[in-house]
C-alpha cells in the first residue's frame, strides 16, 4: 500500500491484490436465507423488551407509537429495498450515505449502525442471562448465586457458542438462521393460539394503569395513563418491534442474487414482523397482570406462559422454550456487526485488521471477536451501573442506547434515498420503491422525533450520554486518523466512478485504483 491520492478531505491508499484476497466473502444466502435473517433480527422483540412501554405510556401509549414507528419502518424498509440491489454491497447503510454524502457522510451512518449492531446483542444477552438463571434456579431449586450461575457467566456462554458458529461459515450461519427464525416464530403462534384458547384473556386488563402509573382494577384505567407524552416516551420501545430489519443489506456480498431476494425478503420481514408485533402486544398484555404486571416483567412471554400453564416445572420448560426467540436475535444481529465492521474496516474507516476473514471459512472472524468483546463489556459495565441486580433496569437501558444509534442510521439512509433519486437517477435499480421520495421523507422526520424521544424517560438517559459520547469520539478518530487511510473497496469504487464501478457481484474487487480517481474534486467516473 505504497501510493495514495487525496480527495477533498481524504486519503486514499492503493491495496494491492493480497489486500482483497485476505478478505473474501462466500455467496451462499438465497431468499429464505436473507428472510430469516431480518425476521431473526428483530423477532426477540416479542419475547420482551417492548412491554416496558405499557409502563411509559400504558396501552394506548404504546399502541399509537407502534402504528407510528410502523410507518417509519415502512418507509425505511421500502428504501431499503430500493437501495440494496442497487448498491450490493456488504456496507449497507454506509454505502448509501458515501454515494449521497461522501465520506464523512459514509462513516457518521456506518458509525452509527455499527453501534445500534454491537449493543443491540448486548440487551438480547441480559434477557438472556437473567432468563437462564431463573430457569435453572427454577428447575434445580438451587439457593444463592454460584459463579456458574450467575449472569455475567451466562452471557459470556452464549457469546462464546454464537460467535463460534458465525466464524464457522456462510453456509452453517445461514442454515441455524433458518433454523432459529422458524422455531422462534412457532412458539410465538403456539403462545398465540394457547393463550386465545384458554380463555384466560382479559381486555379490561389493557387498562389496569391508573393516572399517577398506580395500579388499578381492571378496566378502570385509562387509555392514556401518562397523556400524549407517554407516547413519545413508548417510541424507544415500539422501536424494539422492529429494530435490525434494516440489517438486511449488509448480506449483499453474500446474496446469490441480491437484485432479485433483497427486495423480496425486505418486504416480506417487516409484514411478517407487523402481525407478531400486533398479536404480541394485545394477547400479552391481557393475560394475568395486565399491563401493569406485563410492563414491568423482564420476561413477559414467559410471564405469559406462566398465566395460561401455571407456575410449575413446566413453566420453567417453557422458559427455556422462550429462549429460543432471544436465540434468534442474538445469533442473526453478531452476523450483523460481523459485516457492518468488516465493511468498515475493509474501506480504511475502521483499522485495517478487523476486516481479515478466516482463510478457509471466509467469515469475517477478527470483526466478529471483537464486537463480541465490546458487547460484553457494554453490558457487563450497565450492570455494575444499575448495581448488579436490577436486570429490567439493564435491558431498558441498553435498549434505549441501541434505539439512540439506531433512529440516526435511520435518518441517514432515509436521507440517503432521497439523494440518491435525486443525484443519481441514472443507476440501475432493480427495484423501485412504491413510497419513493415522501415514504423516506415520513420515515426520515419520524426518526428523527424518535431520537429526541429517547431522551425523555430520564432513568436511561445515563446510558444514551454514553452512547453520544463514543459516537462523538469516533467521528474525531475519523477526523484525526482515518480519513487518511482509506482504502477503494466496493462501496468507494461506486461512490467515486459514480456508480460505474464497484458492483462486486460482476467485476469483483479491485478494479478501480488511485491512479484512476485523481486529486481532490468531485467525484467523477474514472478512466476505463
């Protein structure tokens, strides 16, 4: 990597062949693959984490801000099906932003993400950790904590066995995926159907929050407990209904036929992810506890469970069952970060070595370590903050630093695809989206109000500063060293030749060099 050319603010640094060699991706995922993949994502949002919204804003809070933020994700995912056949790279949300907004556009989006993709697994393993415990206290009757039981040692296991199987390979990641999803899904329609069965659904049970967030009977609450601002403080967590369905993207280097299966499976995620997310919020909510005891459950499915089943051995069971939906998220969304950081680091952004893929298996293993030690320690500190022990506490405060990153990366590639049709309209793209320019503009305000909503439920505030602040300090990493060091992977070829280049799937890796883009100016096509 000996020349380099600079372009307006940034350098760029010539990679030899070696270079992309050291950091290949196998084609493998098809559209049931990639479906899987978004649906997984998202899908431990119906096992927990959305109930604490009852608390915020009681049913009639939550149920309008999760029409809202399905509007917004309407309008995200449709551009988001526009927009990855058309730029097919690994990069997602950083590539749409660099072709639209240049480099410092790219990275503040791929910053962004890649903080939404590195906590999001770190609220699903507190789920996960305190689930584990309770169900092995519950089945063993085992008294104290013992280090083997403890929380921390469970998320440490299952990062360890997830991050295993996505270092294994395209073809195993994609298969446990299926695998996952599908399970996941069939104990949520298994919770439906037993729960509308027994009969045990009370719809006076929505409304048991009274004005002051009291508990009252049944039916004698109101529908908005806490008023309109309960609403906008519900957003966060409607959010966790859908949040990572934008992840699909970052498949495109490994999509058999990106043109063709992204669009398809971005629109048939979020159908499938809007009906569990009506079914979740209004079968949970009625059953014993109502929105009150829901709100405040760490596990309201298997709270759920419990109230149809009894509280016996066989709940404990189910809880394990239930493990299967965090599962899924969990093991989708590390594939995630994995890709996010390699995309990032492949173009010089991030350092250079967490884009280097396993010799033989081809799966971006240093990137995917790495996030994982990150997440850990993310939620490993929140824990020791809400002093060890208050694991609702933790869930929710990771979940609004997950949903902080998240509506930026939101906003961006909203913004993206209005400039996209309005500076590139030339593109191919295989796929239009049917809301065009007003469904991103909808979905781009609504982020953006989502954003400032995070920071109105004052207990999680701490942890969004947090997030704020390392969002701060990596754009003046950006600023100080890695501007400097970027390299042409696909997603610069295609912003540089202004879309002539860079599409991996036909030319592979490499055609574009320094030599070709010149000194700093606009970008133009480069020379054949």
């Amino acid at each position: 990597m000996a020349r380099n050319t600079v372009r307006g603010a940034v350098k760029y640094v010539e990679a030899e062949a070696e270079y992309f060699a050291r950091r290949r991706l196998r084609r493998h995922a098809a559209f049931w693959s990639i479906w899987a993949l978004g649906v997984g994502a998202v899908i431990s949002g119906d096992f927990y984490g959305w109930n604490a919204g009852l608390t915020t804003g009681g049913l009639g809070g939550l149920l309008i801000a999760t029409a809202v933020v399905a509007v917004m994700y309407y309008g995200l995912v449709y551009s988001i099906a526009e927009m990855a056949p058309a730029l097919p790279h690994t990069g997602g949300a950083y590539s749409f932003a660099r072709s639209t907004m240049g480099p410092w556009g790219g990275f503040s989006t791929g910053l962004a993400e890649n903080i939404e993709y590195v906590i999001t697994p770190a609220v699903v393993v507190a789920a996960m950790g305190a689930l584990m415990q309770s169900i092995v206290v519950d089945i063993f009757s085992i008294s104290g904590s013992p280090w083997w039981n403890s929380q921390p040692f469970w998320w440490l296991v299952f990062y360890v066995i997830f991050v295993a199987i996505n270092v294994l390979g395209i073809e195993a990641t994609m298969r446990a995926t299926i695998f996952v999803t599908v399970l996941a899904l069939a104990v949520l329609a298994f919770f439906y159907l037993a729960a509308l069965l027994s009969g045990k659904i009370d719809t006076g049970a929505w409304f048991n929050i009274g004005d002051n967030g009291e508990q009252v009977p049944n039916g004698e609450g109101s529908f908005l407990p806490h008023g309109v601002k309960g609403i906008f403080q519900s957003l966060p967590f409607a959010i966790w209904f859908y949040l990572a369905i934008e992840e699909l993207p970052l498949a495109s280097e490994e999509s058999v036929d990106p043109a063709r299966d992204m669009p398809k499976a971005a629109r048939w995620g979020m159908h499938t992810l809007l009906l569990a997310s009506i079914l979740t919020l209004f079968i949970n909510s009625g059953l014993d506890g109502g929105s009150y005891g829901i709100g405040a459950s760490l596990t309201p499915l298997f709270d759920g469970f419990k109230a149809i089943f009894g509280d016996n051995m066989g709940a404990a069971l189910l809880g394990l069952i239930g493990l299967i939906g965090l599962i899924a998220s969990f093991f989708t969304i590390i594939y995630a970060y994995g890709r996010n950081t390699y995309s990032l680091s492949r173009a010089g952004y991030f350092p250079r070595f967490l884009s280097i893929t396993h010799g033989t298996r081809q799966t971006p293993h240093v990137a995917l370590i790495a996030g994982a030690i990150v997440g850990y320690f993310v939620v490993w500190l929140q824990w020791q903050v809400t002093e060890s022990g208050g694991s609702s506490n933790v869930v929710a405060a990771v979940l609004n630093m997950a949903v902080f990153a998240a509506v930026i990366s939101y906003a961006l590639q909203c913004l993206s695809f209005i400039l996209l049709r309005r500076r590139l309209p030339h593109i191919e793209r295989p796929y239009r989206s049917p809301l065009g320019i007003p469904g991103a503009a909808v979905a781009g305000v609504i982020a953006v109000v989502s954003l400032v909503a995070v920071f109105l439920n004052e207990a999680y505030r701490p942890g969004v500063y947090g997030v704020a602040i390392y969002y701060v300090l990596g754009l003046l990493y950006f600023a100080i060293a890695g501007r400097h060091r970027l390299v042409l992977s696909p997603e610069e070829e295609f912003a540089l030749t202004l879309g002539e280049h860079g599409h991996p799937e036909r030319e592979g890796y490499g055609r574009t060099h320094v030599g070709d883009i010149g000194e700093a100016g606009e970008d133009r096509p480069a020379s054949r």
